[in-house]
C-alpha cells in the first residue's frame, strides 16, 4: 500500500527535494557570510528560510512542524540581529531551538505523548517501547547540540561558528540519526503487531 497520492499537479515528494529544502537556507547563509557577512547573510537566511516553507507547501503539499518552529525562531532572531545589529542573536537561535526540542520531547514523554512517532510514524513502525527510547535520545542529542552551539559561538570566530552550523552540526546530526537505525530494527513492529 502506497503513501497518499500528491495533488493534481503537483510531483510526487521525494526524499531529495525534502533535503534540498532543509538544507538551502543554511546553505544560503553559509555562501552569502562567505562573501558578505553575518549581517547580509542572516537576511539572506531568513528569505531562503521564507522560500523553502513555500517551497514546501508547493511542491510536498504541507509544511512539517519541525521546519515552522525553526522559520518562527530564524524570523525573530534573524530579525533582532539586524534591527540592533548584533549577531548574538543569531547565534543564539540554534541553542534555543535545540533546547526547545528537547524540552517538547521529554514533556511528551511525561505526559504519555510520543511526539516523535506524531512527526515520524508515517516511515518508521516501532513499538512504544522503541519510540520511548528514541525520544530519550533525541532529547538529550538536542541537548548535546545545544551546549556545542553555545561552546562554538562563545570561543570562536562568527566565520568559524556559521562553517561550524554546515560542517559541523549537520554531520553530527546525520550521523546521529544513522546510529538510530539499530534501534529501529529492534523495536519495529512485524506484520503481526
């Protein structure tokens, strides 16, 4: 049984155009600091930012959770740095995200909401017990980026830490996620569940 069937016109989503659309703001701001600086580049992140939820409506039919929370976040802090022009609050936005992750997903946990199998139940089928320990792990994961963040930001240049969001943060995270395909085969539910 195949997922549900994209709108009329639109194509089909795919894996590859999901990716392209998380990682274009980031990699917009990462070419525009290169050549501009943080200040032009955080404008120029919260346009791609903007285009990408659009793009995602457009060409995946929805805009997922995940993605919102980030834009709202880049919108507010893109925007404090430029009106005060001050690149702290740029640099502090990933620490607040990550720390805001985390804490929705351990209070899902306290409250009996699995809020990741919400976000990934489509492509991943695990018992409870595995979306439990998945969830542990995202949190304190987002916690370990959170504190790397702050760390980055702090004690090295603005340059090193936007290379740091591309080279750094998102290999981890890839990684990260690789790992979690152990636990996936060990708790995913047979036909008979």
């Amino acid at each position: 049984m195949s997922g549900p069937e994209p709108a009329p016109g639109q194509p089909p989503a795919t894996a590859l155009t999901k990716l392209a659309l998380d990682l274009g703001p980031l990699i917009v701001f990462f070419a525009v600091n290169g050549y501009y600086g943080i200040f032009p580049a955080t404008a120029a992140f919260m346009a791609a930012i903007i285009l990408a939820l659009v793009g995602s409506r457009l060409l995946l039919g929805k805009i997922s959770p995940m993605p919102l929370v980030t834009a709202v976040l880049v919108m507010v802090f893109g925007g404090l740095t430029l009106f005060l022009h001050d690149e702290t609050f740029i640099k502090i936005k990933p620490t607040i995200l990550y720390v805001l992750f985390a804490l929705l997903l351990l209070a899902g946990l306290a409250f009996n909401r699995l809020f990741l199998q919400l976000l990934m139940g489509e492509n991943i089928q695990m018992t409870k017990q595995g979306w439990r320990v998945m969830t542990y792990r995202w949190a304190g994961f987002f916690v370990f980026l959170a504190v790397a963040n702050e760390v980055v930001w702090r004690t090295m240049s603005t340059d090193f830490w936007v290379a740091f969001k591309l080279f750094g943060l998102l290999p981890l995270t890839l990684l990260f996620a690789g790992v979690q395909i152990g636990l996936i085969r060990r708790h995913a539910l047979h036909p008979e569940d």
